[in-house]
C-alpha cells in the first residue's frame, strides 16, 4: 500500500464498489416493489370479480372462482369469521380471514334449491387491504399476496373476499437479478481495479524515471545532466519542464559561485602577496618599507574584502529593510563627501521624492556609480534624481568613451573589466556594477546602462516610488 498505483486502484475500487451496491440494492428493491404491485393488481382483479358475483346474489356454491390454474386462490369468509366458500383445490392457507379451507358447515337453503342464497349486496367503495401469506394448492406450497375485498349485503352482513397471487415470478425474478449482480460485481471490480492499476502504472511511469535520474544526479553531483519530459503535455510533462528550469537554474548558480570563489581567491593573493612582501622587505630592511604601498594594499584588501561579504550576503538572500528614504538627500550627501576629487559631479535632483530600502546599501550604489563615472570621465560628471511614471529614477552620466553596446549587460558581471588599459589597482577588482545591480534588484528595481548626452556613458537606478505605495 505504499505504491500510488496500489492505494490509487484500491480507492477506485472500493468507489466503485459502493456506488454499485448501492445502485443494485436500489434496483431490487425497486424492481421488488413494482412486482409486488403487480401482484397486488392481479390479486385485486381477482377478489373483485368474485365480490361482484356475491355482490349480484350468486350463491356461494355456484361462485365462479378462478380455481382452473391454481394461481388464484380463493377464501370467502363471513363477518363472523365462517369460511364460506373456498377454491377446490387450496389446502391450506395464511394470511388470510381464516385458516380453514372448507366451509365450517352445511350452507344454509333459504329457496330450497341446496344453495345458499346470499342476497344482493355491493361492494365497498373503500381500497382493498393487502398482506402476505402462504398457500398450499394441489401439493405445492408458494408465499402469495393476498387482497381482500368487502361486500356489504343487504342483510346487514358483509363477506369478505380473500384472493391470492403467488409471488413467484417476482422472486424468481429478484433472485436472477441477484445473482446476476453477485456474479458481475467481482468482474466489474476486477477490471475497474485493474484498468486504474494500468492506467496509473503509465501515467506514473515518467515519475518514476524522474525519480530516477534525480537519484543519478544526486549520486553523481552532475546538475548538467536533465530529467527526461515526456511529451505528453499534461502535469506530468510540466513537473519534468519545472524540474529541469530547476535544475538549469542550480547548475548556474553553483557555477556562478565556482567562479566568484575562484576569482575571489585571484583578486586577494595579488594583494596580500604584494603586503607580504613590503612588509618582509621592511622587516629586513627598514629602509626600504614602503609604508604608503602597504597602507595602500591594506585599504585595497580591506575594500575587496567588503564588497566580497556584502555579495555574499546579497546571494543568501539578505532583505534591504523598507526604511523610507530621500534619494536625493542620499546623493547629495554622496557627492558633498568628494568635493576633493578629479572630476566635480554637477547635481540635478528634485526634492521631496521618496523611495524605500536600506541607507546603506543604496548609498552604496551611488558610491560605486560615482566612482565608476569619475574614472571615466574626461571633465564632467552629471548626477540627477527625477520621477518617471512611478518610479525614481536616479541617473549618474560622465563624458568619457562610454560602454559598447554588445558590452552593455557583461559589465554587470562580477570581476569584469572591459578596459584592458585598467590595471587592478587603478581599476578595482571588477565588483562595483555587479554589487550595484543585485542591490537595485533586492529593492524592486533595475539598473541599466546607456549613452549620456556628452558622449558617454549613463547608469540609470529606477526604484519604485514609496510615496505611490
């Protein structure tokens, strides 16, 4: 029962299995109750006919009962519980007025003709009562229905007249039906239980292939390999198409993180081995230390190091917080800490925008588009915040040699340098626009690359605007 296909074709038939007997046990008795009906109406056919000749004044003795085939037994019994008149043939009988089935004695002869005259009568207007007995005619003993009809006479007697139908063909006919659901229902079950078995053996079927290769996968730490789709189109086929996005998704990712712990390890030897050295140098001469060199590498590491733990942090998922923040007090105050530097940055801002995310993060990304500018740029740098639609968009734009436009989405890359003139100390280790993109993505938005004004290059970070929810 731990199988699907078991519990699956177990279910189905127990379903089937229930609707059946119910639905069969709905069919007897309905089939059981219209029979019994219908023995009812011949039943009754037969005592009003023998009520109508009582009710006419024929005498018991001379009463045409429908005694020929034995299948309508009659009793007439009087009001004082007398038998009198009976089918010839009937031997014994219950259910009726009276167990006896010859007349208690002789019939009266009111007209001296040996027959006992009844009178007229009529027969009662209300329904005819019904009950079940049994009764032995010629040897042969069946249960019978039996309806019983009154006749008031003009004496202020009554006669009642018992006439039975045998209930025969209505078990004979209950049985068949019985038995003939008895005998189908295994066979219907079986195959119902069988053809869920198959059908959910094939549907299931490419489940267990993708179990498999998973398995294969996992045992072999290969995530190039794939599960196969069937081509099916149904849950079956999306689940493999997911499982491989899946998949396709992971082997990116380990491999992206291959290759930053690789390029991590590149770009910290060549400081720290450049530190070693000045400081083993000095050890050994002091003269020869370079003090300015080393606290130059150590800032380098130091600033290798942070940017590598912030990345670290963005990858595991780290959420910028919903501060609501004034981006372009942020720039303003970002451009106020390099007042020293080579190129001025000019400010276009708007005031009173709004946007939300983390100070410190966001200030990040406007520090490393700042410097990525001012190290491109020729003799201007234009840094504005303005609301386009709702969205923030804050634009950092320089008039250098700009981005090639093949080049425009691999700057985003960690560790990449597109500028082979730029040495890693002049140049940084390449993480800048990599660190800016995925915190612009953490906050809702985008980072783009495209061609200023001037000639060069233009980054736009587009936030949503917190002020319009």
């Amino acid at each position: 029962m731990r199988s699907v296909r078991a519990r699956a074709g177990l279910g189905a038939t127990l379903v089937v299995a229930v609707a059946l007997i119910a639905a069969g046990t709905a069919v007897l008795l309905s089939l059981r109750a219209n029979l019994i009906d219908s023995t009812d109406l011949q039943a009754e056919v037969a005592a009003r006919d023998v009520a109508s000749q009582i009710a006419l004044g024929v005498p018991y003795g001379k009463l045409e009962l429908p005694d020929e085939d034995d299948e309508h037994p009659v009793q007439v019994v009087g009001d004082d519980g007398r038998v009198l008149a009976v089918s010839e043939h009937l031997q014994a009988v219950s259910g009726t007025g009276s167990t006896d089935v010859r007349p208690r004695e002789q019939p009266r002869d009111d007209d001296g003709d040996g027959d006992d005259d009844p009178g007229r009568g009529e027969v009662s207007s209300d329904g005819p009562g019904f009950a079940s007995g049994t009764a032995t005619v010629d040897g042969d003993s069946a249960d019978y229905r039996f309806a019983s009809v009154e006749v008031r006479l003009d004496d202020d007697r009554t006669a009642t007249v018992y006439a039975g139908a045998p209930l025969t063909t209505e078990q004979d006919a209950v049985t068949t039906v019985r038995d003939a659901m008895l005998i189908g229902l295994p066979l219907l079950l079986a195959v119902v239980g069988s053809v869920t078995w198959l059908v959910t053996r094939r549907a299931l079927g490419p489940v267990e292939g993708i179990r498999r290769e998973m398995a294969a996968i996992t045992r072999s730490e290969d995530l190039s390999r794939r599960v196969p789709e069937p081509g099916s189109g149904d849950e079956v086929a999306r689940l493999a198409r997911t499982t491989n996005e899946t998949l396709a998704a992971l082997e990116a990712s380990v491999e992206r993180q291959r290759r930053f712990v690789a390029d991590a390890s590149h770009e910290l030897r060549s400081p720290i081995a450049s530190l070693r050295t000045q400081l083993e140098v000095g050890a050994a001469h002091p003269e020869l230390l370079d003090v300015p060199g080393a606290v130059e590498d150590t800032v380098r590491l130091q600033q290798l190091a942070a940017d590598l733990l912030l990345l670290a942090r963005l990858d595991a998922g780290e959420r910028p917080g919903s501060a609501a923040l004034d981006p372009a007090q942020l720039l303003t105050e970002e451009v106020a800490r390099r007042a020293g530097d080579r190129v001025p940055v000019e400010l276009a801002v708007t005031q009173g925008l709004q946007v939300a995310g983390s100070r410190a993060q966001l200030g990040r990304v406007i520090g490393n588009l700042l410097d990525n500018a001012q190290r491109h740029a020729v003799a201007s740098v234009t840094a504005s915040v303005r609301r386009e639609g709702g969205r923030i968009v804050l634009a950092v734009a320089d008039d250098g040699e700009g981005v090639p436009k093949e080049q425009r989405e691999r700057i985003f890359e960690r560790f990449v340098r597109l500028d082979d003139a730029r040495t890693r100390d002049e140049g940084g280790a390449g993480l800048g626009l990599a660190i800016a993109r995925d915190v612009a993505h953490r906050h809702g938005g985008t980072l783009t690359v495209g061609r200023s004004p001037a000639g060069g290059a233009v980054f736009e970070l587009a936030l949503p605007d917190a002020a319009r929810g």
